[in-house]
C-alpha cells in the first residue's frame, strides 16, 4: 500500500499536522525537523495525493483540457500538439498538472464536479456544442479555444482566422488569380465562418467573382482535404489558387494535385493554415498563414489559472495576430486550363 502521512509522522515521532506543515512547506518547525520529515518521506516513497491536498486547500492544482475530437484524429493532427505545447508550458510554470478527455469520454461538468480539475480548456470547440453551455450554466471555470464568432461571456483565445483568410486572398489576387478556392471546415466552428468571411472580404475588394461551386467544407482532416482537392481539380473550370482550412489537410490537397499531374505551385497554388512545423518541409514547402498556437494555448492556460484563482479578466476573449509566411506552394497563375475527368 501507498504510505501516508500518518506513516510519516509515526516514523518521525511527530503529529500528522507538523507532517503536512512540513510537506506544504509552511513555516513552524526548525530546519532540521522539516529535512528529517522530507528524508522520511522519500524513503516510504510517499506521493501526496492531489485530489485530497486540493480538498483541503481548496485549491485544486489540475486543469482539464477537452479536445472534442477523437484521440485519433488529435494525436495526429500537428494544430492539437502546438496548442498542448503552449499550455503545458504554462502548467509547468505554475506548477500545475493536466487531465486530458476527448469526444465521448464524459460530460465537461463531471470533470469539475467530480473534483479532477480546477477548470477546463475546451480546444478547437464547437459553436453548437450543448456540453459546453451546460458546463457554463454550473458556473465551472471555462476558456474556450477558439470560442464564438459573437462576443459571448465565456472567455476564449483565438488567432485572428478572418484577417489571415484575407490575407490570403490579397496575396494570391496580387499575384494574378483570378478563380481561388476555399477548402474549408464545418461551419459549426469559429475558424470556418470566420475564414469563410475573411476569405469573401479578399474576393470583394479585388472584385473577383464568389462562386459557392468554389467552396467545399469537410471534416479538416488530411483526408478530407485530399478527397475534396481532387474534386476541385476534376471541375470543368479548375481553380488556379486553393486556400485550406488548415496546414494538415494542406498535405492531403498537394497529394491530390501531384496524383492528378498538376504541378504546384506552376497549375495550382496553395496555401494553408497555421505554419505548424511541417509545413516548411513539403514538396513544395507550404505557404501558409501563421497563427501563434502556442501562444494561444500558454495565453488559454494563463487565463483559466486567473478565473480558477477568482481573478478579474482584464480581456475575456483575446485574438492574436497571424502572418502570412510565403514559400513555394504559390506563384502567378500559369494559364493552364485543365478538365479532368
């Protein structure tokens, strides 16, 4: 069995509360009673337990990360890893440990009420999502990757997705297209609407044509993107520049263009989204817009510690900038007029 506290203090010839003084590194006791205690405690190979300490202190030192996705699809998906590379830098700082769930797993509630975590990150979360509100409605500490499209009470970090859509769009509308399309998300999440809008904003101010025939949302995935780029390449009037939804299904859409002879970026253009580290080592290497995912995650964290901590927001929903990063997936259009069949 695992020792105790009650262990320890039987072994150094103390009460239980000098052990926990002792432990929790409060003052009260000489130096040398606290390294005996501290020696004691490594030799019965004591762990404390968390859940009891936080009981105690009423302070819990576990935030919970939701990813509604499968752990397939977020194991594999490079934008996840990005985002868990900045809040675990956070955690680490703080002395914090993370409990992670996925889709199906649980209710976002139980985890707070069941005392596992002090708050919860909900990572790429959807707009319709009833897990959420309901979590909100109990009042458990929430921030939101990347939130709503509409400012709304519960805190969120995001990267700015409409700015970097129209980025996008300028930059292949100044270098000549005139026929881009947009390989994007469900529309059951913030970055798909809003990329959507950035990407209609780009299309107005150059006066290019919206063609909805231009538009294919799928699930994000690598798959995904594969399936609808060779959709896209098989029109009568095929695209010269494509924007996706982001860098991972990016990787799906050149493996469709190089499967159907079209040469990027001389036949097709195309950009992703995020600059996760891949994307500077396809073939070609990806221009994409760069969003501060680890930022996002480290500023996500940072600000679930101030709302478990009963701390006022200074700004509940933060949207950080993005760059666009051009490498060799882009050039002028060429003027090759291809119908695939």
């Amino acid at each position: 069995m695992a020792a105790t506290i009650k262990d320890i203090a039987r072994e150094a010839g103390v009460s239980v509360a000098t052990v926990s003084r002792a432990l929790t590194e409060k003052d009260g006791m000489s130096e040398e009673t606290r390294e005996c205690i501290l020696q004691i405690a490594k030799n019965l190979n004591y762990y404390p337990n968390l859940q009891a300490r936080g009981l105690v202190a009423k302070k819990l030192d576990v935030l919970g990360i939701i990813i509604p996705r499968t752990s397939e699809f977020a194991f594999s998906n490079p934008f996840y890893a990005e985002i868990l590379k900045g809040i675990g830098k956070k955690a680490r700082e703080d002395g914090q440990y993370l409990l992670f769930s996925f889709a199906g797993e649980d209710s976002y509630a139980r985890m707070y009420q069941h005392g596992l975590a002090a708050g919860i990150i909900v990572v790429a979360n959807r707009i319709d999502d009833p897990l959420i509100e309901e979590a909100w409605k109990m009042k458990i500490p929430l921030v939101l990757i990347p939130g709503y499209p509409q400012t709304r009470g519960i805190p969120s970090v995001d990267g700015d997705s409409f700015d970097g859509a129209f980025k996008a769009v300028e930059y292949l509308a100044g270098l000549g297209h005139r026929r881009i399309a947009l390989l994007n998300g469900p529309m059951n999440s913030k970055y798909s609407i809003e990329r959507l809008a950035g990407y209609r904003k780009g299309l107005k101010k150059h006066h290019l044509l919206f063609d909805k025939g231009l538009i294919l949302e799928f699930d994000a995935s690598m798959e995904g993107g594969h399936q609808k780029m060779r959709k896209l390449l098989s029109l009568r009037q095929v695209p010269t520049a494509v924007l996706v939804i982001n860098d991972y299904s990016a990787l799906g859409a050149l493996r469709a263009a190089q499967e159907m002879s079209f040469k990027v970026p001389e036949d097709i253009s195309i950009i992703g989204f995020g600059d996760v580290p891949f994307a500077s080592m396809t073939d070609p290497p990806l221009t994409t817009i760069k969003t501060p995912y680890q930022q996002i995650g480290y500023e996500s964290a940072a600000m679930l510690l101030k709302v478990t901590q009963g701390k006022r927001l200074a700004q509940k929903h933060r949207v950080l900038p993005v760059e666009l990063i051009i490498r060799k997936s882009t050039a002028p259009p060429s003027g090759r007029k291809v119908a695939v069949s």
